[in-house]
C-alpha cells in the first residue's frame, strides 16, 4: 500500500496516557519551542485517573478525559467508550505516549496509518504482548545486550507491529538496573524521536510503504 501523511492543514493531535507522561510532557515543551510543525495537542485521554500526566495536561491548559479502562468489562466497550471520547474532536493523530491499554480494531480501523506509539526498544526486539514500561528494561538487562534504544511507530492489530518511523539507539552500561536504562531510553531516544516523529506525521513527511516507512525531505 502507498500512502502519504500529506496535507496543509493544521493537524488535530490527541495523546493518550496511563501514567507518569513523561512523553506527553515531552511533546508539549517541543510544541511550546515551535517544533511540532504544522500540529496543535487538543486532547489527553488517560487510561487511569491517578495518571500525572493528567496533571501535565491541565497545567499546559489542553482538554483532558479520563476514560478508565477498568470502568469498562470487554474490550470492544472500552473501544466504543474512546471512539466517544474522540468524536466531534476532529482529530487528526493519536499518539500513544505511555498508553498501556491495548486499543482494539475499531479504533485502529478508523485511525488507520494515523495512530503512532513510542516504545521503549528497538523493535523488533522486547516488544509485543507482554513488553511494557519497566518489564521491557528488565528483560533487556537479562538479554546481555550492550545497545537498547526506542522506536516510534504506527500501529496496526499487531502488539507493537506496525510501520517504524523513527529509532534511536542507547548504550547499556555496566551497572544499569531498570530505573537507570529506562531513564537513559527515555532522555536520550524517546523524548526526542516522539516529537520529531510527530512532527514529520503533521508535516506530510512520512510515505507509508505497506510496513516500511520512507521520510519525504530528508
Ligand atoms: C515509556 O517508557 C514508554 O515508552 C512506555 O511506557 C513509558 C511511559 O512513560 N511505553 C510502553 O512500554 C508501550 N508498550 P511516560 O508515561 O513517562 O511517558
């Protein structure tokens, strides 16, 4: 398939949370310095409502719900409830930013090729079911390997399987427990690739080649 990001108009971002938002906080400080081009956050939806990026999201003045993923017993409810959420936001591009719920086919139909997450690896190693947040770290550390990193890409049915757009390596050094790798991941790779990555989705810069993606203007 061949598609293109591309338009002019402004782009409507939703960004979706569970937790501390580092990320999110991320995306609005590269906001506030002008670097998401062609891009505006209009809405957090957090998973959880003891998340602190709620708290980021209300102190950067953006609209913010919280859609609690355990008020809802199946799936496909929680689904119905986010698609609710969303409607009538116009929204462009939902970022996953330490979303830790799994988002159902119904929202990744109608959000197709429009839905990037970031992730604490370079896919495709530690990612899919069962590789979130610390647990990815930890099993990094146990793999022996000397280079981790994160990714940020589009999101399809499959757990953290869709087009890569962005990766960035890091170092593992000796000594590195969870907390110190995962700080690392997140200062050197993630807080840098999830903005730059959302910028290029709202410039019309990233060519969706079925799972490849070519970035238009480098
Ligand atoms: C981040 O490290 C993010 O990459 C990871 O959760 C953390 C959330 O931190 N996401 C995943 O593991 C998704 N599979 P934050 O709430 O401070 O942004």
């Amino acid at each position: 398939m061949l598609m293109n990001t591309n338009e002019k108009t402004v782009k409507n971002i939703a960004v979706f949370v569970s937790g501390g938002g580092t990320n999110l906080q991320a995306l609005i400080d590269a906001q506030e310095r002008g670097e998401i081009r062609n891009g505006r956050i209009v809405f957090v939806l957090a998973s959880n409502e003891k998340a602190f990026a709620i708290q980021r999201a209300e102190k950067a003045g953006i609209e913010h719900q919280v859609v609690s993923r355990k008020a809802y017993s199946t799936s496909g409810d929680y689904d119905a409830a986010i698609l609710a959420a969303l409607e009538n936001r116009n929204i462009d591009l939902i970022v996953l930013a330490g979303f830790l719920s799994i988002l159902g086919p119904s929202v990744v139909e109608k959000y197709r090729n429009r839905i990037i997450n970031i992730h604490p690896s370079l896919i495709p190693l530690f990612c899919g079911d069962g590789f979130y947040g610390k647990k990815v770290h930890t099993a990094v550390l146990a793999s022996g390997m000397k280079v981790t990193g994160a990714t940020a890409h589009f999101v399809n049915e499959i757990t953290d399987g869709g087009a890569i757009i962005l990766q960035k390596a890091v170092p593992i050094e000796q000594g590195d427990n969870e907390d110190i790798l995962q700080y690392r991941v997140m200062r050197q790779a993630e807080w840098e690739i999830l903005p730059k990555a959302v910028s290029l989705f709202c410039e019309g810069r990233i060519r969706i080649e079925g799972n490849h993606t070519v970035i238009l203007g480098e």
